[in-house]
C-alpha cells in the first residue's frame, strides 16, 4: 500500500498540473472548437487528479486511525499467559451431560 501511495501521489500531482496547463491554454485560443475540446479534457483530467488526492488522503488517514486505535499488547510475563476457564463454562458442560438421559 505505501509503495503504491509513493506512487501515485506524484503522478497525481504532475496530471493536476498538467490539467491546469491545459485549462490555461484553452483561454488562449482562437478557434472556439479548440478551446472547447481543450477546456472540457483539461476539466476532467483535473477532476479526476482531485478525486484520486482525495481518495488517497482518505485511505491515509483511515489507515493511521486504525493503527492509533489499535491496543498495545504488551508481552507476557509468568503467570499471565495461562489461560484460566471461566465458572460459567464449566456448568454449562455439566448442564448439557446431566440433561442425556441413560
């Protein structure tokens, strides 16, 4: 995932600056088809360069609340990794054989 982040983000960056190069030049055309074709590309190359930053800021930061959130274990020491049986399991075992009948 980080690699494909480091990846991305730059590439993202470069198209948004890209699109905003476009958006620039369609202003400075003569033929109305032109600026046209120029100013819807360079509309949607930004969008989509914005939605991807976007997305990836969220992934991010769901990524870092996850780990903030996660409990820290801390390493056993003698006697606390033995698993105790709880009361209650006990007699629900007795419970389910006293209840077959012979």
């Amino acid at each position: 995932m980080r690699a494909r982040l480091w990846l991305l983000t730059p590439a993202l960056i470069f198209f948004l600056i890209f699109g905003i190069f476009m958006l620039l030049t369609a202003y400075h055309q003569n033929h109305p088809t032109v600026f046209l074709a120029l100013f819807f590309s360079s509309s949607l190359i930004i969008l989509l360069c914005l939605a991807g930053l976007v997305g990836l800021v969220w992934r991010a930061y769901s990524r870092v609340e996850a780990v903030e959130s996660e409990p820290v274990s801390q390493p056993a020491t003698e006697g606390q990794g033995e698993v105790e049986d709880s009361p209650g399991q006990d007699s629900i075992a007795e419970t389910e054989n006293s209840e077959q009948l012979p």
